[in-house]
C-alpha cells in the first residue's frame, strides 16, 4: 500500500514542480524547484501561494480528466501558479479573502484554460498565459466592488498620464533592470529574485537561459530608446514581457534558428513597446497589464508565422 501511494504522491509533487517551471516554457521539475526557492525569497507567503496555486491548478485538471499528458508535463500548472501569485501581490497576500480567491481562481483558470485551448486550436495556437490573464484582469479589476474582498482606502482605477522623470539609466538601473525583468514573470521586482529564476532557467536549458538574457536586453534597450522612466525600467515592468516574447519564438514554438532568432527579438521589442499601451487601456478600469503584452504579441507573430517560409514551427 504504501508504494503505491508514496509513488503517486511522487508524480503528483513532480508535475506542481513542472508547472511552476512551465511558466517559462520549461517541463523540468528540478528548475520548478528553483523557482520556488526564488518565491520564497521574495517572501514565504509568495511561496506558499505559488505552489498551493499550481498544486490546486494541477489537481482540478486530473479530476475533470485532462490529457494525462499535459498533466505529466505541467501545462495544466502555470497559469494557476500565476493567478495564484498574482492575488497575493495586486490584493495582498496576508488576507484571508485573498487566500480564498487564489484558491478559487486557480481552479476556475483550469477551466479557461481547457476553453481558449479549444477556440485556439482552429489555428493551432497555444494558449499560452491567456487563461491566466483573463482570470486575473476579472479578478483584480472586480475586487474594489467588495468589501471584503478589497482592503485598501481607495480604488486602482486611474486616468493614464504621460510619463515622467529621469530617463538616463545609471549602471545600476541596468543590471537591476536585467534581472529584475526575468522576476517580474512573477510580479516579483526584486532584482536578487531574478537572478535565481535566471539560474533556474539556465539550469534546465542553456540556450533558453541565453534567449531570457536577449529578451531582457532588447526590453532595456527598447524601453530606453523609447523614453521609458528609469525607475519602471530598473523594477522590471517594461522588459518583463520581452523574455517571455524572445523563449516562446525561438525554440519553444519556432525551430530555433538565425531567423526565428531576429523574428523573436523583434517580437521582444513589439511587446515593450505595446505595455504603456495595454497599461494605459487598463488604468481606467484598475486592471493591470499582466502578461497581456506577451500574449497578444506571441499570437499574433506566431499566426503571422506560416506566411514567412524561413520560419518553421516547432513540430510534436
């Protein structure tokens, strides 16, 4: 009895592990692991929420009967995993509600995520962190409507204004900002978080460890062409959705090569550039941007792909 139990435990701890690393592209449990202890890092209420989230994501998944598959490889995990972490950081980690929400939305994202995997397989997309986007946009722009819900003083809903401050980055603006775009993939700004989300990745792929470094750099360099304040670029909110842009086109969903390369990387700038957009379309409402930049521009280059012969999908 207790081989077989501790056996499916097992398999269970290893595909929560694998969901947290799928976040970024990564079926590796042992790089699940690291970004857990990155988690932690940043505080253990995120940790805890991480791996509860992508553990009750993971869970639904196998009790409605998803494709054994993707369960084993933790595709049914990340988008849990960061509406879970996304309710500690937006409506506070340390409330019960929150906890509850987290709870709630990491198994209604199950669902999203089977409903956009249908609607997009027309065009055999993926559905990438849409599920987690449209659960946490619902959930944090419906939170001020309830009072036990929302705990601050007043609403997030703001008129957009246009950018202000200083747009010289100092040297330490830089590395910060290198860093700090691989820990927003998880809200998290702390540039020492990043950099062991970083070791993570490098940890199960080189090559994916060195696109997550290109995407950074061109979101720096693309924010910094554009005006971008130095302090949001420093933080990470401006390149973040550049990393997520440059692994997902170049070897992840498109052959890597030297053309999915100067593909993806122009795809890492598109997504800079749209967040200010997205940002200030979401303000009014008190949503947030989220990963909704590298969503909409993932699927658009990834449709566009097939129109361009020397870029190839990535196939089985």
């Amino acid at each position: 009895m207790g081989g077989p139990l501790q056996t499916r435990y097992g398999r269970f701890v290893i595909e929560v592990l694998r969901g947290q690393a799928q976040v970024d592209f990564l079926p590796n449990a042992l790089t699940g692991l690291v970004f857990s202890v990155a988690l932690f890092a940043a505080g253990w209420q995120f940790g805890v929420y991480g791996l509860t989230g992508t553990a009750v994501g993971t869970a639904t998944a196998r009790f409605l009967g998803v494709d054994r598959d993707r369960i084993t490889a933790g595709l049914e995990g990340f988008n849990a995993c960061l509406v879970a972490v996304g309710c500690a950081v937006f409506l506070g980690a340390a409330h019960p509600s929150t906890a509850l929400l987290a709870l709630a939305g990491s198994a209604v994202v199950t669902v999203l995520t089977g409903a956009a995997a249908r609607i997009l397989a027309t065009w055999e997309l993926p559905t990438f962190t849409l599920p987690f986007c449209l659960t946490a946009s619902a959930m944090t722009i419906a939170a001020p409507g309830f009072q036990r819900v929302w705990h601050e003083d007043a609403g997030p809903a703001a008129l957009s204004r246009p950018a202000a401050g200083p747009t010289a980055l100092a040297f330490t603006d830089l590395w910060h900002a290198f860093f700090a775009n691989v820990g927003q993939i998880f809200f998290i700004p702390h540039w020492h978080v990043g950099l062991i989300f970083l070791l993570g990745i490098f940890l199960a792929s080189r090559r994916a460890g060195a696109l997550a470094c290109a995407g950074s750099v061109v979101g720096i360099a693309t924010a910094w062409a554009l005006g971008a304040p130095a302090g949001q670029v420093a933080e990470g909110t401006m390149g973040y959705n550049a990393v997520l842009v440059a692994m997902a086109l170049c070897g992840v969903f498109l052959v890597a090569d030297a053309w999915s390369l100067v593909y993806a990387l122009t795809g890492a700038a598109a997504a800079t550039a749209l967040s200010p957009a997205l940002a200030a379309l979401l303000a009014p409402s008190g949503g947030h941007t989220f990963t909704w930049p590298f969503v909409l521009v993932s699927l658009a280059f990834l449709t566009a792909a097939p129109a361009f012969p020397r870029l190839r999908r990535v196939t089985g």
